[in-house]
C-alpha cells in the first residue's frame, strides 16, 4: 500500500480504460488535485462505483502532492489532457482554502472553467475539509468551494457538508486517516458516493455491494455504518448547484 501511495504522488495522467454497460449514458470524468484526490485512489472508487450502477465510465486523474489549482494552471498538463478532448466533467480540488487559500481556489478555478467549457467539458468542484485540529474551518471550506462553484456556474460536490453530516449521524465513523487531515477509506467511499450521486444521478442507496463495501468490511466497518454513509450521502444527491 505504501508503495502505491507514494507512485499516485507523483504528477501524472492516468486513464482507466472505458468501461463498457447496455443502456448507460457514458462518462468520462478528469480529476485534477492532490493527495486528498489520489489517497485510497478516489478516481478508481468512483469509476468502480460507476461500474457497478451501469455506467460505461472514463476517467484520467493529474494530480501531485500538495499542489493547488494555481500550480496545476503553471504547469500546464491539465491543457494537453483538455486539448485531446472527451471529457464531460472535469473535477477540481486543492486545499481546505478556508482562509489563505481561498483567493487562489476562486481565481483559478474560474480560469480552469473558461478552459474547461472551451474543450466542452463542465466544471465540478470536490469541496474538501480542514484537518482535524481546525475543525473550526469548516464553515470557512464549505463556503469557499460553493463560492468558487456558483461563480462559474459549475457543480459542487459537497464532501466537506457530508463530512459534517455523517459525523452527527454516527459519531463511531472514522473519517479522517492516521495523520488527521488525509482521508481514512470510508471518507473517501463517501465522496465517491458523493461523485457519483451528483455526477451520473446514480441512487446511492441502490447500488449493488461490490469490492469497495466487501474492502470497507475487512478493514472493520460494518454493514450499518455502510448504510449510515449512503443514506447520508443520498440526501444530497439531487441538489446541482450551490
């Protein structure tokens, strides 16, 4: 696992090939962030996710550890990936962006989007947290993604609000990792559900048990905890804009 983690740190472009289900509208979903994206590889819980309610599914990741929107926008990779076309959602992230970060998200996020409609693709953005020891921040995230989301007028994907309401529902859930910032698994099924719910109008209450709920049962979740986590998520389901 270790080495896993550290190869998805690297700045790269992955793409999981198509995957291919009757009767599904297809989507092709590029992320670009940072380690709170490729930790537990989100981009593969959704497409797997995706698999499992049907949906023939692409998806690319370019992300690098610790690197905001303003970074990604110098770097230039996220162009190229834009410029061979076929991507219908595009998913930003970077920090917390509570505070300091917050006129770098709106700036660049709104620069991304320009890009991003001009290739034909809408913009989403992945609402992060703080860390746990700034758990007074998250009124701070949560308006600074919704802020950067109506500006564009791009979905948001509200991981952060989640969060929140999965902690009031069951306490006993752990959500952040070891470190007390990056994500534990069952905070990032969540926010999978989350992409999923939000991006492919996917019933996440309906999805069949597959590999990620057998994974999360292994690691000592249990069947009601999964269900906590659905549910939750479901009730945000069908809210597109901020």
């Amino acid at each position: 696992m270790r080495r896993i983690t550290l190869l998805l740190g690297l700045l790269v472009l992955t793409t999981l090939d198509p995957v291919r289900a009757q009767g599904s509208d297809p989507k092709a979903l590029l992320f670009v962030g940072n380690s709170l994206t490729y930790f537990n590889n989100l981009p593969g819980m959704v497409r797997t996710l995706l698999e499992s309610g049907g949906v023939a599914t692409r998806i690319g990741a370019i992300t690098g550890p610790n690197m905001g929107l303003e970074d990604h926008w110098r770097r230039g990779v996220v162009f190229d990936s834009l410029r061979a076309g076929g991507w219908d959602v595009v998913v930003m992230q970077q920090g917390p962006s509570a505070t300091e970060g917050r006129p770098s998200l709106l700036q660049y996020s709104a620069l991304f989007a320009d890009s991003i409609r001009a290739y034909g693709a809408e913009p989403a953005l992945y609402m992060v947290w703080p860390a746990a020891a700034r758990s007074f921040d998250f009124p701070g995230v949560i308006d600074s993604y919704r802020s950067a989301a109506e500006r564009v007028d791009g979905t948001v994907l509200p991981v952060g609000e989640v969060w929140l309401a999965v902690g009031e529902a069951d306490p006993s859930l752990a959500l952040y990792g070891p470190d007390g910032f990056h994500p534990a698994p069952a905070a990032s099924y969540m926010a999978a559900l989350v992409m999923v719910g939000r991006l492919a109008g996917v019933a996440t209450t309906e999805l069949p048990d597959g590999p990620l709920e057998a994974m999360l049962l292994r690691s000592g979740m249990t069947g009601a905890q999964i269900e906590v986590l659905q549910a939750t998520v479901e009730k945000y389901r069908e809210v597109r804009s901020p």
